[in-house]
C-alpha cells in the first residue's frame, strides 16, 4: 500500500511538471521559422465558407472528401471554427467545432485554433488573394498545410500559382491532397 502511494505521488508529480509544457507545445503562437502571417487581415472579410481545395495528409481529416470549414467572428473576440467533410468509409458527414483566439494583432492572420478543450494547435494564414478568394494556410509547422477557396473549383493558372506559392513557403506540393467538391452539403 505505501509502495502503491508512493508510485501515485510521483506519477502526479511527474504529470504537474509535464502538463505545461505539454500545453505549451501544443500552442503554436508564430508560423513556422521563416514564414510571415498575412498583415492586413480582416477577419469580417475571411468569415464565412471556405472550401478545402488541398491539403496535406494528417490523421484528422484522413479520408475526408469534400470539407469545408465556416468561420465566424464571436462577441468575445474568438472566432468559431465549424470543418465538416464526407467520410465515404462511413458514408455520411463529420462534422468538428471549434474556437480560434488571435496570438497576437487582430490585424495579422495568426491564430491559435481548438478542437479538443485547452489544448491550441496554430493556424496561419500565409497568403491570401486581397478580395479574400483563396488562402494557404499553414499550422504550427510546415506538415500542416492547406490551400482553401470561397469555390468549390480553382483555374489551373490559380492552381499553378498556388503551388508555387505552397513550394515557396518550404512544403513540397506533391505531397497535397488535392480534393473532390463533388457532394453537397446537407448543412450548407
């Protein structure tokens, strides 16, 4: 029993001084090393939908056709955050809420974006066309990387320079999931 107390002491201690900088790592407040967040943003001019036209592969959108992700600007400041895509696998919609919290100016497009409670994964908006058509995006680092559209469809000239721009930034644009818009939204 006193060996049992011992070992439950050290693993909270052990979880207090791990939590935080666990925390802290999962809070992105800058762009990747040698990448700029867009300066002027106007979050009234990025709300609404957007389409994901590519992205790349990570296990939370893993399968998911068709995603789109709605933003809109909260009376507190924070923006809500609502991705939706098609799982054929499972043959129907899935569907993430969340709250993105500017890291710094209101005016730079750097955000700090949660699905899960406490825990911020960032959110940057590299480049973005002046009438708010398209943006890349990139997160806490360069393995996180989408391309988004107000339409379902770019130009091959959009997609072109789009690609350009995803090489410039230091990600490999073979590596993008370039999407199907094929299906309609039950929730749009």
């Amino acid at each position: 029993m006193v060996l049992r107390a011992g070992l439950l002491r050290h693993l909270a201690c052990v979880l207090a001084l791990a939590l935080p900088g666990f925390l802290a790592a999962c809070s992105s407040t800058r762009p990747p090393e040698g990448l700029t967040a867009v300066t002027p943003f106007d979050i009234q001019s990025y709300q609404g939908r957007w389409y994901e036209v590519a992205r790349l592969d990570h296990s939370f959108e893993r399968g998911l056709s068709d995603v789109t992700a709605q933003y809109s600007l909260q009376k507190d400041g924070s923006v809500r955050v609502v991705n939706r895509g098609y799982d054929a696998a499972k043959g129907g919609w899935n569907e993430a809420v969340g709250r993105a919290l500017f890291t710094g100016e209101t005016r730079t497009g750097s955000l700090k974006v949660s699905f899960f409670g406490p825990f911020y994964g960032g959110y940057h908006v590299i480049a973005l066309d002046k009438g708010y058509q398209w943006a890349v995006v990139v997160g806490p680092d360069r393995g996180y990387c989408w391309i988004l559209s107000r339409s379902k469809t770019i130009s091959p000239a959009l997609r072109s320079d789009l690609t350009a721009r995803v090489r410039a930034a230091g990600i490999n644009p073979d590596d993008l999931i370039w999407m199907s818009q094929q299906r309609q939204d039950p929730a749009s």
